[in-house]
C-alpha cells in the first residue's frame, strides 16, 4: 500500500469510534482503474471479478466478506474504500447475468460483460503462457461503497 493509500485508510478510521480493521488492501481495477473506479463513485459498479489463475499465480490471498480494498486511480491515487460483502468462485460460462450487470460496465449487458472479459482475460493470459478458455475459474467478489474522496 503506498503513502496516499495509507494515510487515506488512516484518517477515514480517525473518525470512527470503532477499531480499525486489518485486512485491507489497496488496487486499481484491470484495464481502466479511472472508468471503473468511478462507476463504483457513482454507484453503478458494485462487483469485479478476478481470474482464480492469477491468485495462484501470484500465491495470493483470495478475498473474503469483510475485507476491505482502497480503491485507486491510474495515478496510484486512493480514490474511495469498499468492504466485500459476497466472494464466489464459479466457471466464466457459469456466472450469472445479475453478477454481470452488477459489475456496472459498458452498456449493462450480459453479451457487454462477456465480449469485454473474455478479451481482458485473454489478453493477461497470453502474457503468462495461458490460453482462454470458457470455464475458467472466476473469482466473484461483490461490495459495498464505503467512503470516496
């Protein structure tokens, strides 16, 4: 987490009289982190999801309900936090269209979020060696808007 998030995350919990949690960590979204950052903003966006590949990968730690992420821009600039409040893991071809219009993109669709992520994830797969394929794993993460700047 870097020197903005970090003290972002510090003073948004200065104000509260609770404890501050533990698991968070700060992250842009995949191929547009200003778009899809602000959809969450105007609260239009309140899922992503992730190639499971990838957590392994990366031997990353899967997210889970109560997390929480601080969002940030293209400029590695925190621009809001979410807490998960829902992680499912299912095959692409499986994910179902509320999950899909849930992610806020495009032009809402299921065909938009479909045509969109498969380009995006094999894109990232070629990069490590993988090709695509229809029943990848997903991590299927859904949040609440929590504070923006």
């Amino acid at each position: 987490m870097n020197i903005a998030a970090q003290t972002y995350w510090d003073k948004f919990w200065e104000k509260r009289r609770v404890e501050k949690p533990t698991n968070v960590e700060a992250w842009q979204f995949g191929a547009e982190p200003d778009y899809l950052a602000q959809l969450v903003i105007d609260g239009k966006k309140a899922a992503t999801c992730s190639g499971y590949v990838f957590y392994e990968m990366e031997n990353e730690s899967l997210p889970a309900v109560n997390d929480y992420g601080i969002i940030l821009n293209g400029k590695n600039e925190p621009v809001a936090i979410i807490k998960t409040v829902k992680v499912d893991i299912m095959p692409m071809n499986e994910v179902p269209e509320e999950f899909a219009i849930a992610e806020g993109e495009g032009d809402g669709t299921y065909h938009y979020w479909k045509t969109a992520h498969k380009k995006f994830f094999t894109e990232q797969l070629q990069k490590v060696g993988l090709a695509f394929k229809e029943d990848m794993l997903l991590v299927c993460e859904r949040f609440e808007l929590v504070d923006a700047k």
